[in-house]
C-alpha cells in the first residue's frame, strides 16, 4: 500500500501517542450510510486505519462477508479516498477521521475496534491512541517496530482494558491449524527440523530516489520485517517451540534500491530440544514452502501463506483439504467473537511480541554475522 501520511500527519500520530485472489463482494451497488453504519449488538464496528491495497482489496471486502463484525469508520491521511470510500461502503461523516483528529474517535458509540493497517512504524502511535480512546485493537504485523514498541502497546492495552490481536491471519487457516496440532500430537515422531521460507521478487521497476515504504528503513522496510515473519511465526507454530537462539545473514543483489534495509534475509532458529528450523525472506526471491521433517516422515504447505490455494500433503500420500474461502473474513470474525464474547483473542498482543524477540536477533546476529541468543 503506498504511504499515504504527510510528514505532519506522521508527526500528529506520534505526538497523540506521547512520545516524540479476492471473492466478489455482497454487494458492488453504494450501500446505505445510516444501516451500514448503525451499531448492532451482536456485530463489532470496524474503523480501518490506513486505506492502502491490503485495506482495498482484502479487509474492506473480508469486512462485507464476515458476519461478526462489519465496516464502520475510516481513518486516512489522504483526503482524496475518502469519497470513494463513503460511497462503496456507507460510511457517514460522522465516521470518518483524519490522523490528526483520530481521538475523537473515543466519543463514537458506532465503532468498538480499530484496524491498524499502516506503515510500521506507525503501529504502536496509533495503537496507544486507540486504547487511550478505549478501543479495541487490530494491527498488522510486524506488530511494531522492536519488542520494546510491542510490549509497550501490550501494556496499553490491557491498562485500558481492551484487546489488542495482531493480524496474523494463518493462524485461523485450518490447513495451519492442522500443522498447529501435528506439532503437539507428533504423528510422525519427534519433529528435527523445519524449513520456513516466504517471499518474491519485486521492485524492478522502483526509481531509487522515489521508493515505497516498504523499502525505507525509518518505516519499518525490509523483507524481514514483511515477508519474514511469515517465516519466523511459521517457524514456531510448526515446531511447537519457542526459539533459543538464532543466527542470520542477510543479502542485498540490488543495493542501491535496498539501501538500509533487507532484500534477502537468511535465518536459523535453534529450539531447546535440538531441532532447528531453516527460514528465508526475500523481496528478490520468489519462495513459500512450509515443511517439518521428523523421525517417520514430513509433511508441508506449499504454498503457505497466499490468500488462497494453500496446498498440503505428507510423506504418506495424505493430502490436505481446502481452506476458508476468504481468510480475512475467518481472521476477523474470530477476533471480534472474542469482543463480543469477552474472550481471549486467537493471537494476542503477545504472540507479536514473541516475534519481535525473534526479529531483534536476527538483525542483532546480521549485523555483526553471530549466534544470538533470544532473550
């Protein structure tokens, strides 16, 4: 999604936080302001923040099939979308916002969660302002910038009392499930190594002097910190462990594009029980294999984490069903029942945070090519 925040919107969203293949859609026709946007009980008003093509093209249409939550506000810096926005989707004035006025946000009865679908660097700002207005949470990932930003919009959050999950949609895929369970229940023994690698080949076409985001390190930019985590969160549901250490390397064919971030990153997670898990991201390189090799066989999703399509079989010739048929829709029907019904979300602030650990050693181990320890 391109950056859509003014230097002065980027400076308003921080200082608010006090510190310095899609289905087609219910409907194509304009919908109805007042009933798209009235509060129901039994479903969760949606304010998504940031309107770039994952907001486009995957949440907004997930947001029309899903029946626990729906639709309700926007936040955006680019003023231009906001018409466009009102009359796909029938969103009234009244819940539409600026990042500049986004706290007003505490006062509408009409949304109760905010989607944070901003460049990275944006994610904990907007997350403390969303819990201090006392609204519940869902961010992207990376959820932040560092473990350090991410614990600190875990601790937000549950001093305002509100839910903060973090958008790692695959967890509520059940191919992905599946893995989740064969990595408690080892149906083919004790599992010794995994291989995790997501990515593709992209930005030829980039000016250097003109980059998106995704490139820019004061954003967030990088294949580890986009298609990375992929790798790293897939890496520990699929073994069932939490790393003890890592050890990476990156790699840059294009440097001049790829100046001051990843382009390709190489990574080894080291588990207690001596397995290990061999993970990969790359803009440069296409790649999305998910494989756990154990004492009596394997099993794999390949590929892991498209949209759609997810194919998986085993050693033994077992193939794995099809999935939902639109993951984001699953994704945020299961966090909002969590609302609704006052449970715990699915992926937690927490479950972020772990990565982050991850994340901050394996550019810790990149820089200076050593064996870091996961703390």
């Amino acid at each position: 999604m391109p950056l859509d925040l003014t230097r002065r919107q980027l400076l308003a969203a921080l200082a608010g936080a006090g510190i310095g293949a899609t289905l087609p859609l219910r409907a194509e026709q304009p919908m109805d302001k007042n009933r798209s946007a009235a509060r129901r009980k039994d479903s969760v008003g949606v304010a998504l923040i940031g309107l770039g093509g994952y907001a486009t093209h995957q949440l907004a249409p997930g947001l029309q099939l899903a029946e626990h939550c729906h639709l309700a506000g926007i936040v955006t810096g680019s003023p231009h979308k906001i018409p466009v926005w009102q009359e796909k989707h029938g969103i009234p004035d009244r819940n539409v916002y600026s990042y500049d006025d986004f706290d007003r946000i505490a006062d509408n009865p009409d949304i109760q969660a905010v989607y944070i679908v901003t460049p990275n660097d944006l994610h904990m700002p907007l997350t403390l302002r969303a819990a201090n207005a006392g609204k519940h949470v869902w961010c992207e990932k990376p959820m932040a910038m560092d473990a350090a930003e991410g614990q600190a919009m875990v601790d937000a959050c549950r001093r305002n009392k509100v839910q903060l999950t973090i958008g790692y949609r695959l967890q509520h895929e059940p191919n992905t499930q599946r893995l989740v369970a064969m990595a408690r229940e080892k149906p083919y023994g004790k599992i010794l190594k995994v291989r995790a690698d997501a990515g593709f080949h992209a930005y030829d076409d980039v000016d250097p002097a003109d980059k998106p985001w995704r490139l820019l390190p004061q954003h967030g930019g990088g294949a580890m910190y986009d298609m990375g985590v992929y790798s790293l969160n897939a890496a520990r549901y699929t073994s069932g462990q939490e790393p003890v250490a890592v050890t990476a390397r990156q790699e840059n064919r294009r440097p001049q594009l790829f100046e001051g971030v990843d382009e390709t990153m190489y990574f080894t997670l080291e588990f207690a029980d001596g397995a290990v898990a061999e993970c990969a991201t790359s803009f440069g390189q296409n790649m999305n294999t998910l494989r756990a090799d154990c004492e009596n066989g394997w099993y794999e999703l390949s590929p892991f984490q498209t949209y759609s399509g997810l194919k998986g079989r085993t050693s033994d010739g077992q193939l794995f069903a099809d999935g939902v048929p639109h993951q984001q829709a699953k994704q945020m029907d299961d966090d909002a029942l969590a609302i609704l019904n006052g449970t715990a979300p699915l992926v937690p602030g927490e479950e972020g945070v772990r990565d982050m650990r991850v994340v901050d050693a394996v550019y810790a181990s990149a820089r200076d090519g050593g064996r870091r320890i996961v703390l």
